[in-house]
C-alpha cells in the first residue's frame, strides 16, 4: 500500500511528535507499505522518511523543483519525483495515495489534507482520510466537521471516510477495515 503522508518540516516543541513520527515510518516501512510524502529532510519530513528507510521500506519524495534548489530534499530516498510548483506536488501525492495521513503540522499540512477530505467528500477519492490526533492535535478540526453537520452544511455520509486516530494502533486499525471494503 502506498501511504501518503502530510507533515510539518518543522520539529515542533513537543518531543511526543518525533517519537510518533518515527514510529509511523518504522511501522511504514516494516509493513511493507510504501511513503509516499514531501521529500524533505527537514523536521519532522526528514525524521519520518529516515524512519522507513532504516526499516527497509520505500520512500517516494515529491519535491518541487524550488526546495530542491533552496537544498531541502532528502537525498537518500528511494524514488523522488520532481514537481514544478506546489500545486503539481499535490495532485501527485494524491495520485499516488492509497491511504492518507495527516501528522501534525503546519498551515501546508491543513491545505493538503483539507483537499484530501474534499475529495473523500465528494467519493472522488476511495481511499481513508486519516487525521492523526495525537495529544488531541485535531480536535479544533473534529469539532469544526461536526458543526457543519450540525449547521446542515456536511453530512455525516460526506465525511465517511475521514477518520481521527488518538495512535498508531488505532491508524493500523482504520487501513486494515479499510483494506477489508
């Protein structure tokens, strides 16, 4: 399975997110699975693509040429694929997903995994849509999709498909009923 994942490539202040970020990719690569995800070796980007080459799995980095000119691409992964801007860089990823995670992070990561869940939405995309809510990261973004039920803007079959999962356990739950349908 070929795993999208959406990150900061900052660190972030918390030392939970990289122990977490580590963990994913260690489960990544073991399982079997492949990364596909930014293709930067910084912060938490670098950490979780290290993660699943040191556990013998495949990394596909989707780069825009302008981070591999600023020196940001990570140059030890397995496949990289080099994108003119960023909005290329995201049909890509997508194109490529067949599951998709978003980490914590930044403004980026929410821009991403918002057009991942329009596209599950909207059963443009088959795939999960996995928000990985660790210490409660993605709780303003829960409640968020809960008041436009409530508001009578979504539904609550528009956003089947989008899950939250407090840990990795429950993420390797989520992609194998998934795998199951």
């Amino acid at each position: 399975m070929r795993i999208t994942v959406y990150l900061g490539a900052n660190e972030g202040n918390d030392p939970a997110l990289k122990a977490a970020v580590r963990e994913l990719g260690t489960w990544i690569g073991e399982s079997g699975s492949s990364l596909v995800y930014g293709g930067s070796k910084s912060g938490l980007m670098g950490e979780l693509a290290e993660s699943v080459l040191l556990a013998g799995g495949t990394v596909i980095g989707v780069e825009p040429q302008r981070f591999i000119d600023e020196g940001f691409l990570y140059d030890d992964i397995t496949e990289l694929i080099v994108t003119a801007d960023i909005p290329e860089r995201k049909r890509k990823m997508m194109e490529l997903g067949e599951a998709f995670i978003a980490f914590p992070g930044g403004t980026g990561t929410l821009e991403e995994i918002a057009e991942v869940m329009s596209g599950v939405a909207l059963k443009d995309l088959k795939a999960p849509c996995i928000l990985y809510n660790l210490h409660g990261y993605y709780e303003g973004l829960k409640s968020l999709l809960n008041h436009m039920i409530a508001k009578g803007l979504s539904t609550a079959e528009k956003q089947q498909g989008i899950y939250f999962a407090q840990n990795l356990a429950e993420i390797r739950q989520i992609l194998s009923i998934s795998s199951d349908l």
